[in-house]
C-alpha cells in the first residue's frame, strides 16, 4: 500500500513527519582503539579534489572501481537502484575492510515519476538463540569489547542481499544478473590493491587468526599484500554467479548458508547462527522520517537507525541560530554544532532501538515544538558540558541509556540517474574487516556488538539490549533532501560509526547554510560532540580552536575523524558531485 505524504514546504510551518514505507512527496508541498574516541577506519591520508559537474546522472562512491560499474549500468539505462547494486557488489571486492554481503545497508530511493519516497531496510538481526546476557562474563559484568567483536558471538544474519533484491523488485530496470556481472568480472581477472586497502591490512593484527583471511589478505611471507599487487576473488566470484542466477536464497539456503554458520560455529568463541536464521530473514520498508530545515525537507531513516532521527533533531535544535552570519570554521560555529549534538545524542542514547521491539517516540523527538524547547538549552556563550535526556510530551521515561560502542567499518554511496531517480545507501560490516571470519571470499559482520553489552543499567533495561530476532541501532544516515517545491536537491551519507551523525549534519549546513558546493561542504573539518567530549578533526584548521573553546567550557579532543562522505546536489546548470577527500571516493558523471 502506498501512502502520500503532503509536505507543507513553507518554512515556518513545515510539518515533520514519519510515514509507512512508500511515502510520496507532492510537489508544491584509529580503527583498533576501541571507544568514543576512536575513528572506525584507520585514517589513511587525504587527497584534495574539486567538485565534479554532470548534466544528465551522476554516481559517487568510495571506489574507482565501484563508480565505474555504477556509471556503465546507468549508460544501459539502468535505474539508480540497479547502479546502487552494482556499484555495492564491487564494493564488496574492492572495499572488503567496510561492506559486503556478509553485512547489512539501510537504502533511500525517490522516483520523482511516482513521486515515491521509500526507505529499505537491509539490518543484520540477532540468532533466534540470543539471549540479553549475550556479551556477559561468568561474573555478569560487559565482556571487554575487544573481545565480543572477535568471536562468534557477534555475528548477525546479513541482510545485505535481501535489502537489495527487495529494492530492485521495486525500482530496478535491467536484470538482476546483469547487476552483478561487474563484480565477478573483476573478481575473475583480479584488481591491484590500493595504498588505502594496503595500510588498513597492515594495521590489523586480527585478520591473521583467520585462516581463509590470512590467506587472501597476506602473501606467502606473511605479509600484507603490496601496493599495486593483484588480488584475485574466484570464491567471491563464484558466490556471486550463483546468487546473480538463482536470487537471493543461493546465499540464504544450501551450501553458502551451512558454510556460514560452520564458520561461525567453530571460531574459538563460538556463536549460535543457524540455517533456520539465514531462512528466516526478511528485508524491511520502513517509514520515511522527514523534516523541515530552512524552507528544505530533509529525509533519511527511521529506527533501528538513530542516523536520520538525530540529524533531523540536530538541523531542528539549529534552526534558531543564524549559522550564515558564522564563518564555518569558526570557534562559534563549532560551538553550536558540538552543542546541538550533545542534545542529540543524549536522546538517541536512551530512546533508539529497533522499532519492532521496542516503541520509540521517533515523531515525538523531532517534534518542532519539543525541539524548540531543547534548543533553549543551548547557551551561545558557553557549554552545557554533558546533557540530559528529554522526555517528550506524554512520553514516559523507562529504558536506561545505552552509551555502547558502535565503530562500524562502513561504505556510502549516492546515485542520482537520468530520470532525476536517487538512491542514498550505506552499508557495513561493523568493525574494520567485521568479525575477521571469512567465508567464500567475503568477511561476516561483527554488527551485534552494536547492541549494549550490558542489557539492564541501575535496574532498568537498556532499549538497544540483546533480544533474539532483534536488530541492533546503527547510525547510518542515508540523507535525501528536497528544495521548497518539492524537487530532490541532495543525496549525501557517510560512514563512521556513531560520527555519521555530526559528518552529515556538517555537510547539510556546509551547503544550506554556508552556500558551499558539495565537495567544499564534504571537506569541512569534521567537528561535533556525541554527548561527551567536543571532538575536532585532528590535524585540521580547527586545532587552533582549542583554546577559545576550552574558553568556553569545552573539553576538547582532536582525533582521527575518517569521514567517508559522498553527495550529489541538483543546481540549476545540472548535478554538482563531491567524494571524501580522507577516502578514496571518486564521482562519475554524465
């Protein structure tokens, strides 16, 4: 059933809203330091870039070889969700460290014919076994993470493959094998390794405990593979004929699913993934969260991830402040930032889990008035330090709040094709090179680490605790914004753990508020604050903030902020692309 949702698009009453799947807008209307302050992906350098321009469709990626399989299918005039497959497909071969389908994604599309707005949602869930004391020592106390990522136990039912199936039954236009003929064509004749890949496999002492890791990633000596040198994928590619072939239960019946859960059952922490796991997983349409930020709506998703929610609560806490007057690098403008995402956080903390076993006040948190009156709590002047949690209008408060770790090792990707049809996607394994257990030429997920290790805190249950079938909270933010009439304006998302939140809510106000192209809002220092430090990009510009923060009550820390942002805004003169400067991104365009 489709439902359609009237955005009334003037400025001072535009109405924030969530609806079913399918929404239709109406015209007019380190990565091995664990913890908060580590960065998911080990940084690996930065390349300045200029903004790419298009006429006709466009395609970003964190991947040359990924964005030109994008780009070759919509030249087949192939839909932004086929190039979305493709491109994601290759990803899996060429970015194996962030995404793949041993993972999960979360998927917006607009098809501006049907005026169709629709969120996917492709999360990994919880054995049927799992129980809340999953990550639980002998004692009852959390196990240190570390040791819950590389076990078993942390491994989830991707949901990758079903995401993508569900969305191309929907929107796709070539045929499905046609979509993963790139990836197993590289795949067969091998790519060279890149400086980025190179490092990342240098960097991780946990990738040799696998045996078919160890023997992929590292030559004969035991090191890892060179820069430049040639790294074939049959095993992949082999997996992906058949699923290109048969359709998605190639990978969740049969011989790869037993595979599957044979590795899993034998890591030296073993976990409990079953067959009937893999059988019993579905991918989801999920509500579309949409709200006003200065006369634009703004989209991205709904729980479990709390990515849209609290970009949408960031952009609502803002609104009052004159951000254009501020200089973007500004101490002040850092301040209001940091300052907006402590609110956001505080509340994402204790509210957000997955929606289908918890309630959560999703429409209630993004409400104009509720914002408002968080707002007040920012002091231009100065820092609240560490804030408190709301409770919204009618709302009761139960759950405790859930500070876990969540440093997903994750991929974006946005598309926008001739027929001005977008798709906003990211996907992941969690951690950097996920749970390290390989399987037929692809890495599981470690993704249940990012449910609390601890399900109950002073007595009270934690709303993100381990349930069986359960899918835990991300903060991917895959982002569509659309203009006063109506009309899509910006496809943008990133990875970076529980950063993704501050990373787009800083590209948003780069290009609304700041009137940057999307590549100088990209390249912005990264800055924000999960509701502890004021964390800044170190190495940046924004170093020589320090002071005048601390002036003003900050605490600050300068860490390794690997963004890994990819964005698309339509102008008048046609499509502007901008790709991370700290990845390896490229943009395509026609």
């Amino acid at each position: 059933m489709t439902h359609r949702l009237r955005i009334a698009l003037n400025p001072v009453r535009a109405l924030w809203s969530v609806w079913a799947a399918g929404v239709v807008l109406m015209a007019g209307a380190t990565g091995l330091a664990w913890g908060q302050g580590a960065a998911p992906e080990a940084a690996t350098g930065s390349t300045a870039r200029q903004a790419v321009h298009g006429r006709q469709q466009m395609v970003a990626t964190a991947n040359r070889h990924a964005s030109t399989a994008a780009q070759h299918i919509l030249r087949e005039g192939g839909s932004a969700v086929d190039a979305a497959i493709a491109a994601s497909m290759v990803l899996n071969l060429t970015e194996p460290q962030s995404s793949g389908i041993g993972g999960g994604a979360f998927m917006l599309t607009w098809d501006p014919q049907r005026r169709e707005l629709s969120a996917f949602d492709g999360r990994e869930t919880t054995p049927a076994a799992a129980r809340p004391e999953r990550f639980l020592t002998a004692d009852g106390r959390p196990m240190a993470f570390a040791e819950a990522v590389h076990s078993g136990l942390s491994v989830g039912v991707p949901g990758l493959l079903s995401m993508l199936e569900l969305a191309h039954r929907r929107h796709g236009v070539l045929s499905w094998a046609r979509l993963f003929e790139p990836a197993i064509a590289l795949a067969e004749s091998g790519f060279a390794v890149s400086e980025r890949l190179h490092k990342l496999i240098a960097s991780d002492p946990f990738l040799k405990n696998d045996a078919a890791a160890r023997a992929y990633f590292f030559d004969a000596a035991g090191q890892p593979l060179a820069v430049g040198a040639l790294l074939r994928n049959p095993e992949l590619a082999q997996v992906l004929r058949r699923v290109a072939r048969e359709g998605v239960q190639a990978f969740y019946r049969g011989e790869i699913a037993r595979d599957m859960v044979a590795a899993v059952a034998r890591h030296r922490r073993p976990g409990d993934l079953s067959e009937n796991d893999l059988q019993a997983y579905s991918a989801r349409q999920r509500p579309v969260l949409c709200g006003p930020y200065r006369g634009h709506t703004v989209c991205g998703m709904p729980p479990p991830s709390s990515g849209g929610l609290a970009v949408l609560a960031m952009l609502g806490l803002l609104e009052r402040f004159d951000l254009a007057a501020l200089a973007p690098d500004s101490a002040q403008a850092v301040h209001l930032l940091a300052e907006a995402g402590r609110l956001a956080y505080a509340d994402r903390d204790v509210y957000v889990a997955d929606p289908d076993f918890v309630t959560v006040p999703t429409q209630a948190l993004v409400d104009p008035a509720y914002l408002r009156s968080r707002s007040e709590l920012i002091d231009a002047r100065r820092s609240m330090g560490r804030a408190s949690h709301g409770v919204p209008p009618g709302w009761s408060m139960t759950a405790a709040p859930d500070a876990s770790a969540e440093v997903p090792a994750t991929t974006h990707l946005s598309v926008v094709d001739s027929r001005g049809r977008a798709v906003s996607m990211t996907s992941t394994i969690e951690a950097q090179f996920g749970s390290r257990i390989m399987v037929r030429g692809f890495l599981l997920n470690n993704q249940l680490t990012d449910f609390s290790l601890a399900p109950n805190d002073g007595g009270r249950p934690v709303a993100n605790r381990v349930e069986p079938g359960k899918r835990p909270r991300s903060s991917m933010a895959p982002t569509l914004v659309f203009d006063p009439r109506g009309e899509l304006f910006m496809v943008t998302g990133s990875p970076g753990g529980s950063l993704i939140i501050n990373y787009v809510a800083k590209t948003l106000v780069g290009v609304i508020d700041w009137k940057l192209d999307i590549q100088q809002a990209i390249a912005l220092p990264n800055r924000g604050s999960r509701n502890r430090a004021t964390e800044i990009e170190k190495g940046s510009v924004l170093e020589s903030l320090s002071q005048a923060l601390g002036a003003m009550g900050h605490e600050v820390q300068a860490i390794e902020m690997t963004s890994g942002l990819q964005g698309i805004v339509r102008t008048p003169a046609g499509l502007v692309g901008g790709a991370d400067p700290r990845r390896e991104g490229l943009v395509l365009a026609d």
